[in-house]
C-alpha cells in the first residue's frame, strides 16, 4: 500500500511536468510546400490548421522566405501568433522547380527532426506548391486531403507505396534510384495523381512516368493488393476488378549481367462489353493482358537505362548476389543489361456480363 501511494505522489507531481498544447491556442502545422524565389531563396509555405466548433477544418497559409527549409520554419514560428506544432505534419510538396536541383537537401531537415513521423507523405507538384496548398479541397483540411488521395490510390490503385521512410531509403541505398507521386491541381476543390516523378542518382527530378503508364511501373517496384484495369480484345472490353501482383528479380546470368523479371496477376473480370463470354475468352484475355504489361514494363525499362536511373533497384539485386561487387563498373553496364520480363495473368472468376 505504501508503494501505490508513493507512485501515486509520483504521478501527480511529474504530470505537472509535462508541456500541454491546448488544440484552440496552437496553430497545427498539416502540410509544406516549397518552390524557388529570387536570389536563389526557397520559399515555403506552411499549411496550418485551425479547428472550428463544428469539427470543420480551416485552411492558413503562411509564406515566408529565406535560404534553407530550417530557417522557414524558424520565421514562420517568429511570425506567428500562436505556437505551431510539427508532430500534425501530414504532406510535403515540392514544385517541379525545386525537385529538380535541391529535394534532398530539404528532406534532410525532416529525417533529422525527432518531432516529424517517418510516414508524412513526400509529393511532387506540378506548377507552384503554394497555388496547390491554397486550394480548398475537402472539410478535413488540405494536407488532409491531398494525404488520403495519396493514400487511397496507394492501397487501390497505380500509386507505389511512398512516404518519407521509403523516400530516403530508397535514396541512400545503392543500386536504386528514387521516385515520388506527382499532384496537379485541376481548380479550387480538386486535384488529380498525374505521375511518378522519376529522380537520378543525385536526387534530381529528370523525368516522368504518365498517368497512363502508373499502372505497368507500379508492377515493376512495387505490388498491387488491389486495383483495376480495363483490357481490350478485338472490340471485346473486359473489366479486371481486385488485382493482386507480385514480382520477383532474379539475375540469371553474370559477366554480363541478364535479369529476368517474373510478374504474377490474379484478379476477377468484373464486368465484360461484348459477345458471350466463354472459357476459350478469359483465356484470350489472359494472354493479350500479359503480351500487354510485358511490352509495356519492357519499354519503361529501357527508357530508365536509357536516362541511366534504376527505380526497379537492378543494381541492389546484382549486389546482393554478387561477391566484390563493383558498382563503377555497374553504371558502365547498367545501360546494356538484359532484362527478360515474364507475365503470368490469371482470372479467377467472371462478375457481370453486358
């Protein structure tokens, strides 16, 4: 009984102790953009959130100049009537204009602040990131949002899992190159996925993948737990609805190097647009569906060797199986290795016929 009253004390006198934000007198800092402004200064703007009683959010920006991302942060903290709180942080941006020269030095100022959670959500911009932060898109708030619909496409559609932990960690790590979801905004309460921003070996944006091609790249890096995909047979359209995916890299021959990709598809044809739809058809649409992702994933990669970028991560899978592996002479070859796709799709049941 004496233990419990101590601990008791204990616990009245330590949670004095502890730093309290009430949600009325703070400013929650949800999301950050960042674009280019003159003399070679960076401006942020700082997406800020402030609860109304009717559980709606209200969307504050502030703008605030200077040379580095930490400095930003410093200002608007200087600037602002109330303190903002970072622990909230939902999504960062960065213009086209930005992530093409300095998107790692930026980042490096979140991976090293404890208060910033390794899942806030990393995005390319197309056109100005504060245009895209002082939009108004939803009653939970922008960063919010933005955030979801990254989330959402991620979990059933052609988005790669992505977020700060895996942007860096695909950076650091030798034999892969980055890449990170690009947003456009469409007018003052929408916004579209438009791309996979593609970065080089220094972190720097040079190229795209379309809207279009999502769908083949997210089979090459990473796997579908669901989705959707329209095929067309002859005038014959069929629905695949709950695509399941994997992949597997293996290296099949050395001195030089020859990769052979092997994509797996499970899904069910949830609608089909044409004449009956019998056995011998699901199997025509099986085929057709694999010619189709093998020549696409085929082409997207002979562009990445062309560019000299590897977001498939050829060259961790060589490392991995190869003793005194030298990666000089990795980039002389990379441009030159085979790369064998092989795609084995699977409809396990048809839904509704029209």
């Amino acid at each position: 009984m004496i233990k419990k009253g101590v601990l008791l004390i204990l616990c009245f006198f330590l949670s004095g102790c502890i730093q309290k934000s009430i949600i009325d007198e703070v400013h929650t800092e949800r999301g950050v953009g960042y674009d280019t402004a003159s003399n070679n200064k960076i401006r942020g703007t700082i997406l800020l959130a402030e609860y109304s009683s009717d559980r709606t959010t209200k969307n504050v920006t502030m703008s605030v100049v200077d040379q580095s991302s930490v400095n930003i942060l410093n200002k608007a903290q200087r600037q602002s009537d109330a303190t903002i709180v970072y622990g909230s942080l939902k999504l960062v941006l960065f213009s086209e204009a930005i992530a093409k020269k300095e998107i790692i030095e930026i980042s490096d100022a979140f991976v090293r602040d404890a208060r910033i959670g390794s899942r806030v959500y990393f995005a390319i911009s197309e056109g100005r990131a504060q245009e895209m932060l002082e939009g108004d898109y939803g009653k939970q708030g922008n960063a919010t949002y933005i955030s979801e619909t990254l989330e959402h496409n991620i979990a059933s559609g052609d988005v790669p899992r992505t977020n700060l932990h895996l942007f860096v960690y695909n950076y650091t790590q030798q034999g892969k190159t980055a890449y990170l979801p690009m947003v456009k905004k469409l007018n003052e309460d929408r916004i579209d996925i438009s791309g996979i921003g593609l970065l080089d070996w220094q972190g720097r944006l040079i190229d795209k993948v379309s809207a279009d091609d999502m769908f083949y790249f997210k089979l090459l890096v990473d796997k579908y737990s669901a989705g959707t995909k329209t095929v067309k047979l002859a005038g014959d359209r069929a629905t695949i609805k709950s695509i399941r995916s994997e992949n597997k890299i293996k290296v099949s021959k050395k001195n030089p190097f020859s990769f052979t990709i092997n994509i797996k598809i499970e899904g069910i044809i949830q609608e089909y647009r044409g004449r009956r739809l019998t056995p011998q058809k699901i199997k025509e649409f099986e085929k057709a569906f694999a010619q189709q992702i093998t020549e696409s994933t085929k082409k997207q990669i002979k562009h990445f060797q062309y560019l000299g970028i590897d977001p498939i991560g050829l060259g961790r899978k060589a490392k991995q199986q190869t003793r005194n592996f030298d990666f000089k002479k990795w980039e002389e070859e990379y441009k030159d290795v085979t790369v064998q796709v092989n795609t084995d799709v699977v409809v396990l049941e048809s839904g509704v016929v029209q």
